[in-house]
C-alpha cells in the first residue's frame, strides 16, 4: 500500500482504530486507482513517491468525505496530482 493505516488516520484527523474497517479498503483501492488513472504501478517501490503519497492523501479524504464542503476542491488538487504522476511515470519508464 501506498499509505500506512497510521498515515490514513492522520491525513483523516481520526483518532482511534473504530474506522480501520472502512479505511482499509479504502486503501487497498487506492494502489489500482494510481496505476489505472497515470500508466504506473506507485506501490512497487519500497518508498513510495512523495507526490503519490500526496496524492493518495487527497484521494482519501475525498472518498471518506464525499460530500464535503472542500470535495471540489480535492478533485481539482488530485486532477493536478494525476497529471504530474502521469509525466513522472513517463519520465522514469
């Protein structure tokens, strides 16, 4: 995975383990979703790029809080992010 459950929780401001249920899978979709959307698998290196770190963060807040005030704002940032992975993945084929 991309993200650690702890990194999950933080970027969430959650405390506590009561939601792992539903973040886990939130983050195991995540790996596919990067490597669908910018051609690259970003899970395969022992340390992931920080700009899929990042992007993995903003794609998690918005599928947990989908309908935050911020969500189009998030689109907007993880649009961008998609974009510079994808020439990142280009750049290191």
């Amino acid at each position: 995975m991309i993200l650690t459950i702890e990194e999950a929780r933080e970027a969430l401001r959650i405390d506590g383990t009561d939601n792992d249920v539903i973040i886990t899978p939130l983050l195991e979709a995540i790996p596919a979703y990067l490597e669908v959307s910018t051609g690259k698998a970003w899970d395969d290196d022992s340390t992931s790029s920080p700009l899929a770190k990042t992007a993995a963060k903003f794609i998690l807040q918005l599928w947990y809080y989908p309908q935050n005030q911020e969500a189009d704002r998030l689109k907007r940032a993880i649009d961008g992010l998609l974009v510079a992975l994808t020439a990142l993945a280009r750049t290191t084929e």
